[in-house]
C-alpha cells in the first residue's frame, strides 16, 4: 500500500505510539505528519497535571520529530490552539472537531485510535485509518516480580522491591531483591504500564489524577504515584492469587440454606488483606451457578468472574449512574465492591429497597462495624431490611455471621415498660445468642453490647451519659447522676435537694416524665462535701464555671474526670470565664458531652 501522502492523527493516536510504529515498519515513510496545535496543547495541560498519558504523548512527539530530522517524515504543526472554552468543554467533542478540520483542510488522512471519532470522520467525507489497541507481546517489565505465591508487589524509588506473599489473610512482605529501585526505574516502568494501557485491548487506565494513575493491565490492578502526590515515585502491583468457589470456605448447612433462601442484604467485611473480595468473587460464582442473574459494580474492575456475570464501573464517572442502569437490568444479584463513602452507602440501600439482592464488600477490623459503618447514614428502621447478613472474613475464611432483625421491646438493662421501642437485634447467626442491640435514645443511636455478668451493663453506661447531657439542660445546680437497675440516681448537696425536687415532688416528677424512668435524690456522702462545688454553665460565647468564693481571685487547676484540661484564674465573684472557641473551651464541650465530671483544684 502506498504511504498517504499527508497524515493529521487526533490525540488518541499519538498517545498509542500508531504515527511511529507505522514509519519504523515502512508504511508511512516519506510522508507529512500534520500535528496540530490542538493536540500539542492538550497533552501539554496533562503533563502539567502530572498525568501519565500528557508524557507519553509528547515523547512520541518527540519521536516523530526524531523521524524528520533523519529525513523518514516531514512534520508540521498546523491549526490555531483552542480557546480556553474549548479545552473546558474538550469531552464534548470541541477539540476533536478542530482536527477533523485540519483533514478536511488539508485533504488528509485522519489517524485515529478512537472508534467512534473514526466514525465521525467517516460521515464527514475523510479518508480514514483506525488502528485500535493492538497487544504488545512480552510481558511489562514490573511482572518479573511476581511468582505463584506473590499477591502484590510493591517498588519505591530508593528501596529494594518488597512484595506480599502467602495467601489472602495468611502473608507475609518480604524482600525479593537486593537492588535498590531509582527514580529512573519506577518512571520507565510506570511509562510501560501507561503505553501498555493505552495500546493493548485487555488493558485500560482506569483512573488518571495529577500525581497517581490507576491501570488494570490483564489480572492485574497498578497504581502508579508520584510527586506532588507522593513524595517519591512507586508502582503497586495486586493480582488475584487464588479463585476460590464457595465450597472452599467453612460455610455451614445453615448459612448455605440462608444464602440461597433468605440472604438479600449481605455484607462481606474484613481488614484489609483478609481476603474479602476473593469470598464476592465465589459468592457470586455460586449465585450465577443457581441460575441467577448477577451484576457487579467495581471501581477499578478487578474481580475474577467468570463470563455469566458482567463487570460494570462508574458510568460517566459516577456509581449513581450505573446504579440507575441496574435498576432497569434488574439483575437478581450485585456485588457493590467496594462501600465506602457516604454515597456509596446510599446507593447499596437505594438499589437493596428496589429489590435488588445486593452484595456489599467493606473494611472493617470487628463484624459489627460494618454495620456500625450504616448507622447515622440510614434510619434505623430500614437497616435490618438492606442489611439482613453479615459475613466476616478473617485469615482468608469466614470467621463470624451475624443476623440482623427489627423487634419492637424495652431495650436489654432498662425495666420500665414505657421504654419499649424499635430495636435492630444483631444475633450470631449459628447460635441465635443476643450479641448486640441498636436503638435510639434521645437524639443518639447507640450500639450497644449485650453481655451478661458485667458490673454494670453497657446499656446503663450509655443511658448515663445521654441522660446525664439531658438533665444537665433541666437542673441549675451542682449533681451527679448514675443508672443503676433501671433507675436514675442522683447525688446532690443538701441544701440543692429540695430545689430539685420542688413542692410536692414536682419538678422530679416532671423529670421522670421527660426522661422517662424513675428518679431518686440523694445527698453527696461526706467526700463529696468536702470538694468544691462546681457548676458549669453554657452561654452562646462562653463556659461559666461556678466554683465557689473560697477560689475567688485564685488560679486554679480545671480537671475533667481527673485529667487536667488548664490552669486558669477565678473572679472575684468565684466564677471561670472561658471562651468556647478557645482549646480549653474545646476541651470544656467535649467533657460536659461525654459526661465527665468538671472539677477544680488549688493551682
């Protein structure tokens, strides 16, 4: 075939090295290349961004100009550069649209390596060449560091490469080689990795920042970082090391019948490492296996599933999108890995109270956190109907199971039966026992251990402190209070008894109704007279902090629970004055909300 006599190739085909491979095999010598400007400055704005693919552009540029010089080409940069509006709105086709009409000017071949861009030239009339992604053979030099027993390889500027090996919750970093990685070794393997990316149809980048980009090379996810978002250049490497079926975990008769019957909000925690994502992947297998129509949404796309389930990533850069797309598919099943951020939580209860049977893969160091990790994001009504199971992975097995059920009871360690409310019981799953209850008291939710045999109850210890920020707003004397056996117990000094009782029992009344569990009024015992009294009070500005005229114009030692927060000085009429915006009127709010107690000593 003859070489066409002048060449205009767009942006994807000079990142895809298409112009130079075509002149080292002969094809294109002794024709003009027709750059424009457009192209120039669009890798330039990306290399200045510290985006991997603005490099590898300009040094396939720079190649072509290598080509002129020893007379192979003749090369040309042509065409206005494009305005700053047309670079903002570049991924609606303005700048395309620039170099198409350099072709059309020119009455040149348009070289592209995008599909639909070739379509495009196409209806307008162009001569076109589209060269798609075209696999490079040998493997990419980062990958001699991995054997069979290598999850993950690690390489940084200035240290010897390190890597992971052993299993999914059972590995170990070891050293794999005594020479030390430069600066220059990280950046020719990451521009391999981004070429390869760009050129080969099994590898893509899936994400590109200024300083980091994410590539899925075959099995393997890569992310490379540098300056200025690292502070030196690396390459991490993951690859699957095993796929493992269903069958390969400790799954009991019992979770297998829930799994296929009754499982439809499962979430599968661990830490990192624990090999959470290889259990999605068998779980997945298994619901494909029973004829079940199964989805996944991943970002990056890294699982290894095999052909009857289809891998989605963010549409048009957003999980919301593709959960709207799903939503219309109405799959039986999909794995949502990974639920991170807030929206990623809303999004897996959107699509679980649509119907769909969802799969939730999040980190977490104990099982309950994961569930821990919905509360405050959702009512709490509906977490038991998004999240019916959850599955904690630990050293590459299951370790625990819990079930999660709405009943309406009196919270565990309170006795008075007007306390009933809904209360989320999370159960281990092979043994039914009470593990854990959340409900709400107040303003707060709270997640509370059920245990038997303590001193106190952990309910009592969170029903203190919310009762303790309650009754802090309703009495304007010095007290201490305590739950114990479902009562309220509150210590005051003598003389503050009756003021907190009021006429007949009044005002305790009126606060066993707003509190809602019965109240008893005692004295301080005699170590308690003797300290201070100490009486904190909250203004829009500031914390007023009474402490008697025994202290007047004396500097004095503030203490919560002990712990001393400042040494500030009392006015003369006995009071603290402190400023909330200040540290220690930081440190002011977080005792009184937490419930310590607020204490003074003589400096």
């Amino acid at each position: 075939m003859a070489s066409p006599e002048k060449i205009v190739p767009d942006t994807s085909a000079i990142i895809n090295g298409v112009v130079s491979r075509m002149i080292e095999s002969g094809e294109w010598e002794g024709s003009e290349v027709h750059i424009h400007n457009a192209t120039l400055t669009e890798l330039e704005i990306q290399a200045n961004k510290n985006r991997d693919t603005g490099f590898v552009g300009l040094e396939e540029i720079q190649r072509l100009q290598a080509f002129a010089k020893e007379g192979r080409i003749t090369l040309r940069f042509d065409g206005r550069r494009p305005t700053p509006e047309e670079i903002k709105y570049g991924r609606f086709g303005l700048v395309d649209a620039l170099i198409r009409d350099l072709a059309l000017e020119l009455k040149a071949t348009f070289v592209t390596s995008d599909h639909v861009q070739a379509e495009v030239a196409r209806a307008y009339g162009l001569d076109v060449v589209y060269v798609p992604p075209t696999r490079v053979h040998g493997d990419p030099e980062f990958t001699q560091y991995f054997d069979g027993h290598t999850m993950s390889v690690h390489l940084r500027a200035g240290l010897p490469p390190l890597a992971k090996k052993g299993t999914p919750g059972k590995f170990k970093l070891v050293q794999i080689s005594k020479e030390t990685l430069t600066e220059d070794d990280i950046r020719r393997m990451a521009k391999e990795i981004v070429e390869r990316a760009s050129k080969e149809p099994d590898a893509y980048i899936e994400r590109e920042y200024e300083g980091a980009t994410v590539v899925q090379y075959k099995n393997y996810r890569i992310v490379i970082a540098h300056p200025p978002f690292s502070d030196a250049w690396e390459i991490t490497a993951v690859r699957p090391l095993i796929k493992a079926t269903l069958d390969d975990y400790t799954v009991s008769e019992k979770l297998r019948k829930r799994l296929e019957e009754r499982a439809e909000g499962i979430l599968i925690a661990g830490a990192p490492g624990a090999g959470k994502s290889t259990f999605a992947q068998a779980l997945a297998e298994f619901y494909a296996s029973k004829g079940k129509i199964v989805k996944t949404m991943e970002s990056p796309r890294d699982l290894q599933v095999d052909e009857r389930i289809s891998q989605y990533a963010p549409l048009e850069g957003d999980m919301e999108n593709t959960a709207d797309l799903l939503l219309l598919l109405r799959p039986d099943y999909t794995v949502y890995d990974e639920v991170r951020k807030t929206r990623d939580f809303e999004i897996f209860a959107d699509m679980r109270m649509a119907g769909v049977g969802m799969i939730g893969v999040v980190h977490a160091s104990r099982p309950i956190e994961a569930i821990q990790r919905f509360v405050r994001r959702l009512e709490l009504g509906i977490i038991p109907q998004v999240v019916d199971t959850v599955i904690f992975i630990e050293g590459g097995d299951i370790s625990k199971v819990y079930r999660l059920d709405l009943v309406v009871k009196v919270p565990s360690g309170m006795k008075d039966e007007d306390l009933a409310r809904p209360v989320v019981e999370v159960r281990d799953f092979e043994t039914g026992e009470l593990e854990y209850e959340i409900y709400t008291y107040g303003e707060e939710t709270f997640v509370v251990p059920v245990q038997e045999g303590e001193e106190k109850h952990p309910i009592e210890k969170f029903a203190e402190k919310a009762i303790l920020q309650e009754l802090r707003t309703l009495i304007d004397v010095p007290f201490e209070a305590e739950v114990k056996n479902g009562r309220v117990i509150i210590r005051a000094y003598p003389e503050d008894i009756p003021h907190i009782i009021g006429r007949g029992g009044s005002k305790v009344s009126a606060l066993e109704d707003h509190i809602g569990m019965p109240l008893d009024v005692k004295s301080f015992d005699e170590e308690e007279l003797s300290k201070p009294r100490v009486l904190v009070k909250e203004t829009p500005k500031y914390f007023l902090i009474q402490v008697g005229k025994a202290f007047r114009n004396k500097y004095v030692k503030l203490l919560a629970d002990g712990s001393e927060l400042d040494v500030v000085k009392v006015n003369r009429r006995g009071v603290i004055k402190v400023k909330k915006n200040t540290a220690t009127g930081e440190a002011i709010r977080f005792a009184v909300r937490s419930g310590k107690r607020i204490e003074v000593q003589p400096a």
